[in-house]
C-alpha cells in the first residue's frame, strides 16, 4: 500500500468525525438560539398583557 494511501486511511476518519461534531455543535447551537429567541417573545407577550391588565 503506497505511503499517501496509508495517510488517508489514517486521517479520512478524524475528518469524518471532526464533521460530525462540527454538525452536531451547530444543530445544538442552533436549538439554543432559537429555544431563546421564542423564550424571550413569550416574555414579551406576558409583559405586555401585564401592562394591558394593570391599565
């Protein structure tokens, strides 16, 4: 087996893996911005009926 063969063989499953993660961390991430974003849309919600109801 030729020398660059061997090389991708030893680095083709670090990149695959490293892609992986970098997939997982940005679905992850995303989740969060998104779980936040309508957190605090919620508690806008629940500000203005307060103020609307102590009017």
């Amino acid at each position: 087996m030729p020398v660059w063969q061997q090389v991708l063989v030893g680095i083709v499953p670090s990149i695959g893996v490293g892609a992986l993660f970098w997939f997982v961390m940005r679905a992850v991430i995303r989740a969060d911005r998104n779980e936040r974003a309508a957190l605090a849309q919620e508690d806008a919600a629940a500000a203005q009926e307060d103020n609307a109801a102590q009017a």
